[in-house]
C-alpha cells in the first residue's frame, strides 16, 4: 500500500506563489493544496522551528522571550535564507508524502523587480528545501495566464498585482513583458500605516493581525455608501493598560493614503511610458487587478478614476498568481517562454 502511494507521486510537480504575506501551492492533480501565511516561529535559544504557517501567524505578538516569530520574506524577495529554506521544506512535506525519496519539480514565481543574487536566492532554497528542478515565471505574467488572457496575441494587457510586499505593475503583450515596474508598497505597508495612524491618534499600540483586521473589515480607498466603523482593543502607550477606541472608515483610509496613492501613481506611470498601440487595447480590455490588495475595497474604482480605464477585479484574486504558475507547470512547453531562468 505504501509502496503504490510513493510511486503515485513519481514525478510530482508542485507551482508555488512564495509571498511575503501567504505562501500556496498547487499540484497538477489536486489543484491549491496549500494557503497559509509566510511565517515561522522559532526557539531563539537553538533555532529550532516551533510552528510553521497559519499556526506560526498566532504567535505574532504574543510570543515569550524566547519564541520568535517572524517572516523570512521581506518585499517579495528571501530575507532570512535558512528560516526561508525551513518554511518551503515543512510546506513541500505537508502536500506530498514520500517527499525524502521522490522530489519534486517546481515552478516558482517571483517579482519582476528580482536581482540576479535575490533569484539565485529563489532557486537555491527551492533545491535545498528539496526540489529536484526549478522554474521561475515572473508574478504578472503568471497572473495574466490566471486570468485567462490571451498573453501569445500582439494585445497589451495590463496587470497589476497588489501583494504583502510588493505591488507588480506590468504591460503584457506577444508572451513578453514590454514594461514592468516592481514598487515595494503593498498590503504590509498599508498595515503598518494603520498601526502608526493609531498609535499617533489615539496612543494605543495594536499588534500587525489586528491591523490586518482592520484593514479588511473598515479599510476602503473610496467614500462607501454608509459609513463603517470598528471596536479596537490594544495597549495604552501612557501606561500599559489594555483600552478601547472606535475607529471609522474615514480614518483608516486617511492612515492608508500614502500606499494606497503610491500603487496609483505606479499605475498611472504604466500609462504613460506604454505605446500609443498597447494604450489602445488596454483602454478597451481595462485593467487587471490580482492579489490579495485587489481585495481593498473600492480600490478599482479608485484607479479607474485616476487612469480612465475600467477596472477588473479578478474572481478569486488572491489565488490569480498561482492559478497561473500552475498552467505553465501543466504546460511546460506552452509556456517554456515565459521561464525566466
């Protein structure tokens, strides 16, 4: 029985979207097997690692002295090398039993901002976490090919992939990226613009997950149609206490202004430097909008109004990305391409 189960997965290959907020996974057989965030909690004292994933997140905050939680990855790119390698390993082994005999393939996306050394980065933690091969596609084109673009046609689409650490800005046309831009500012940065905003508002101190909350439940770019508000409870900085404040809508999309303006302004930046001929398709096919920061609410309207270009939220946009890495793992020399490496 266990023999017939190792030889199922004889040449298994896995799509990963490794993020700086979530990392997921994608097998040719079963789909997204795996969506959890990109945090590791570890044993300051031996560097063991005490949690990995969703459970990791939990200790964000909460841990003691000698637990450290942290994220190995900063905007888009490894920051931590060997937290990094241990988070990708731990995933690899939660999807795909047998995983010390039968090592996989992998398709990887990265920025399209990444160095040369950050995916060499990439690509060695990928080996050494135990895969057998990597590929890597750059996070817009895959999320072009999510979406169902026509990428191989002379059209130019344009793709904007709002992520925790990076928002990837792309012009896509003939399987090529004809202009890219790669601007750190995305969902962390808007979470700790909340957590400043109310630190100096109301002198309380609130933990990232609880900014992160707020983000999704009041945060908006756009006036909504009735006014929001939210309890916060966090600590006092006068003298330690826990308190209370309420905050509205209008608040956190005053907190949220400068990152949520530097991701229009990259896209506004698009339209210009792009070709009299791909503006053209563009303004008839609009605008992708992919990534967990699609989720925001009214940002679409938002940069429509700016640019003058509709706006398409895709349908699952924190999934687009990897829905695409996956199509080029199945398609391997459809989109051989597209590989940057």
């Amino acid at each position: 029985m266990f023999i017939s189960k190792l030889f199922s997965f004889f040449g298994q290959s896995l799509a990963m979207d490794l993020g700086t907020a979530n990392t997921l996974l994608y097998t040719p057989r079963d789909g997204i097997v795996l969506n959890e965030p990109s945090v590791v909690a570890l044993d300051s004292r031996d560097g063991k690692v005490l949690a990995v994933g969703r459970e990791a997140k939990e200790f964000l905050g909460r841990t003691p002295q000698r637990i450290v939680a942290i994220r190995p990855l900063k905007d888009g790119v490894i920051a931590d090398f060997e937290v990094t390698n241990a988070m990708i390993a731990f995933f690899i082994k939660k999807v795909i039993r047998g995983f010390n005999l039968i090592k996989p393939k992998m398709v990887i996306c990265v920025p399209t901002g990444i160095t040369q050394v950050e995916k060499r980065a990439v690509i060695d933690s990928g080996l050494q976490s135990g895969a057998r091969e990597i590929r890597l596609v750059e996070e817009p084109m895959a999320a072009a090919i999510g979406a169902g673009m026509n990428i191989e046609a002379p059209i130019g689409n344009l793709v904007v992939d709002i992520g925790g650490g990076t928002t990837e800005v792309a012009v896509i046309s003939l399987s090529a990226v004809a202009y890219s831009e790669s601007v750190r500012v995305a969902g962390d940065e808007m979470n700790e613009a909340i957590q400043r905003f109310i630190q100096e508002e109301f002198q309380l101190l609130v933990g990232e997950n609880t900014a992160e909350k707020i983000k999704m439940t009041i945060g908006t770019a756009c006036p909504p149609s009735e006014p929001m508000t939210l309890r916060v409870q966090g600590k006092r900085i006068v003298d330690g206490n826990p308190a209370a404040v309420e905050i509205n809508d209008s608040q956190i999309r005053e907190a949220i202004h400068e990152p949520v303006w530097a991701i229009v302004h990259a896209v506004h930046q698009a339209m210009e430097k792009t070709p009299p001929e791909l503006i053209t398709d563009i303004a008839d096919n609009g605008v992708l909008l992919a990534g967990g920061g699609a989720l925001l609410k009214g940002l679409d309207k938002l940069i429509s109004r700016e640019v003058q270009v509709k706006v398409n939220v895709d349908e699952d946009p924190l999934t687009t990305v990897l829905r695409g890495t996956g199509e080029t793992l199945t398609q391997v020399k459809k989109y051989a391409h597209v590989f940057i490496n």
